[in-house]
C-alpha cells in the first residue's frame, strides 16, 4: 500500500519531465501510463498534447505493434521511451491502454 502511494506521489512530481521519471521495475501498466504518458495524452486517455488513446479513439484500431514502435523509438513530437523502459514494461502499458479501450 505504502509502495503504491510512493508511486502516485512521484507521478505527480515528475508531470513535466516524464523522460526523467524514475519508475519501479514492476510498476503497473497503469501506474507507467500515469507517471509517463498522462501528461501528454490526458490522465483519462482522452488526449491533450497527444491524440486520444481511449474508447472509439483512432488509436483504439492501430496494432499492438505500432504502439510498440510508437513507445520506443517516438513519432512525430512524441518522445521515444526505449531507453526509459524495459520491453515488460512497454507490454504492461499497452495492455493498460487495450483493457481501457475495451470499456467503451
Ligand atoms: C511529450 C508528449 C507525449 C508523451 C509523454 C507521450 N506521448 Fe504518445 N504521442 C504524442 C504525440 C504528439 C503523438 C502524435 C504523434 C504524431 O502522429 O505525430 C503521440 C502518439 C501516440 C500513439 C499513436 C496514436 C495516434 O493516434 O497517433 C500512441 C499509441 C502513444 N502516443 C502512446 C503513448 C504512450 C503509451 C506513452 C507513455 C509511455 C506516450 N504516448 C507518451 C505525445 C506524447
């Protein structure tokens, strides 16, 4: 419990220089999501800086493996995260975002 409200208070610190963000290496896919992508894409997926990530977005139609690509090399003005996380992660956010796509 003590570990998971570490985890929300650093998320909150680190909006801003997400690169930076020191995450656990088993840190959820919501909590990566939270700490990293929040900050461009909207705590609620439904895009600021980003394009939408959530429910009847276009990104809800893209393939797994163009998010992959997507998170570890960027695109457009989005950074790249390969050096920030680990594949285990990348895969954990991804599952995150397809688990809240399917909310509706
Ligand atoms: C600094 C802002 C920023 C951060 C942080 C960021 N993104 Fe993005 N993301 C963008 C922008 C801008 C685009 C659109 C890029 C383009 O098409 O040129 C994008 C595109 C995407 C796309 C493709 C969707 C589409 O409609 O084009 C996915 C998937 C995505 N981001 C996931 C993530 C994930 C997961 C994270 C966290 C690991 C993250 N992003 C962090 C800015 C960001």
């Amino acid at each position: 419990m003590r570990r998971v409200a570490a985890v929300v208070v650093s998320a909150l610190l680190v909006t801003g220089c997400a690169a930076r963000t020191p995450l656990a290496p088993d840190a959820s896919g919501e909590e990566i999501y939270q700490a990293i992508c929040a900050a461009c894409h909207g705590a609620d997926l439904r895009g600021e800086i980003g394009p939408p990530l959530g429910p009847g977005s276009d990104a809800a139609a893209m393939t797994d493996e163009f998010y992959r690509v997507t998170i570890t090399r960027g695109l457009g003005r989005m950074p790249s995260y390969g050096g920030t996380l680990s594949d285990e992660q990348v895969d954990r956010v991804i599952r995150y975002l397809r688990e809240r796509q399917k909310e509706g």
